[in-house]
C-alpha cells in the first residue's frame, strides 16, 4: 500500500485531554509509485490552509484517519446570519 504525508497544524487536541502538539504527521492512502499517481476511494484529500476536525488512529509513527473520509470533516464560517 502507497500513502502520502500530509503534515497538519494542530489547533486544538480534543483526546487524550491535556495533550499539546503543534503538528501531526497524517499518512493518506495514495500517492505516487513510479511516477504514476495512485489513488483510493473514498481517502481523504486536503486543501493547503483548510480547517478540519480529524478523527486519528496512531500507525507506525504518525497517524490514519479513522474510516477514510468519515473521519474528516471540514470547518465551515457562514457570514449570514439567522432572522
């Protein structure tokens, strides 16, 4: 299996409580083998300075998100406001 790195600032940690890290080192299923690019369905795929909530697993010195893109979920700031 191929993965990508993704490195991902951390705002906020929600468990294990009290813990504080500035970045965490996300491996996503794809990538590229040989020059030719490879991808999974249903992996997650970031954009550079998007917000998200991330739910991880630790594997092998970094990190996987629990249940492909179920366990990411973007951030979203509405500018309306309710009537």
């Amino acid at each position: 299996m191929t993965f990508q790195e993704v490195r991902v600032g951390v705002d906020r940690v929600l468990q294990p409580a009290g813990t504080s890290v500035p970045e965490v080192r996300v491996l996503v299923r794809g990538g590229d083998i040989d020059g030719s690019g490879v991808s999974m369905a249903g992996a997650p795929s970031f954009v550079l300075g998007q917000e998200v909530v991330l739910f991880l697993c630790e594997w092998e010195h970094a990190y996987l998100i629990i249940g492909f893109q179920q366990g990411m979920f973007t951030i979203t700031t509405s500018t309306s406001t309710p009537s």
